[in-house]
C-alpha cells in the first residue's frame, strides 16, 4: 500500500533531508545538468522569520536557475508554497510521496521553470552514488515509470 506520511514524519523529512539532490525523474529534461532543493529560513522584512523552498537546477548552458517558494502551510504529506509570505501568489505544491527519514525523499511537483511537474527521487549528498534499494523501490512504486537518471556534477 501507499501509505502517506504523518504531520511529524513530514517535518523530520523537511529538517533531516533539508538538502537533496535529484538522481531520477519521470521525465527527460535536455537542460538539465544537475539540480537540488532545499528548505530553510531566511528573515523577510517585516514578516520575520519565513520557512522557504528552494529547486535550483543547473543547466547544460552552466547557468544556475533558482525557484524559491514560501511555505505558506504544510497539510498531511502536502507542502503548500506562493511567492508571497502572506498570500498564496501563484500557489504551488510539493507532494512528499515516499521518505525513509534519513537518505531520500521521492516529491510529485512543484512546477519549476526548468523542470515540469513530475515524479522525482532526491537524495542526500552521502547516499546519492549508492541510493538505496528502498528509496529506487519507492520512485518506481510512486511513479510508476522507468526513470532518467542525473547526477550531481553534471
């Protein structure tokens, strides 16, 4: 079965797998080189502290593309995001679907400018040449597709 992960079990993934990096995606993007996101707290003027989410994809050109995103409000294994703090602008999401707390996370979107909507498996730097069966198991599970691979220099 598919089972989705708990509120505390979302938040372990945010802060333990705050840095990961993309080995496969349910689709080809010729661009792109390398990419990886990140969550993490930055203060904005009068709004104070604000939780963040980046993807930043490198492409081919050497250009680095940035997408950073609120986190206005996390629902189940759902992470909502805007261009804003206070209002959701252009309201996004990021859908955590499979996490083994410690090495991967396998997301559904958001949509970033280099990168459409899809299904990927993200890895932390330490396991990314050696993922782990379970983290490959649960792409393919969640995915359902036969992955393009990446890497993390390109």
């Amino acid at each position: 079965g598919t089972s989705s992960l708990s509120a505390s079990q979302l938040s372990e993934v945010i802060t333990l797998l705050n840095r990961t990096y993309m080995l496969q995606s349910f689709e080809y993007s010729p661009d792109v080189q390398c990419a990886y996101q990140i969550f993490y707290y930055t203060k904005v003027g009068t709004y104070g502290l604000q939780h963040k989410y980046n993807t930043i994809v490198l492409s081919r050109r050497g250009t680095r593309l940035p997408s950073p995103l609120y986190v206005t409000r996390v629902v189940n294994s759902t992470i909502h995001l805007s261009n804003r703090p206070e209002v959701p602008v252009s309201p996004t999401e990021v859908k955590i679907l499979y996490s083994d707390l410690r090495s991967c996370m396998v997301t559904k979107g958001p949509y970033a400018k280099e990168l459409p909507q899809a299904c990927r498996l993200w890895l932390t730097d330490s396991f990314f040449a050696e993922p782990p069966p379970e983290c490959t198991a649960g792409f393919e599970r969640h995915c359902k597709s036969r992955p393009f691979s990446y890497n993390i220099t390109g």
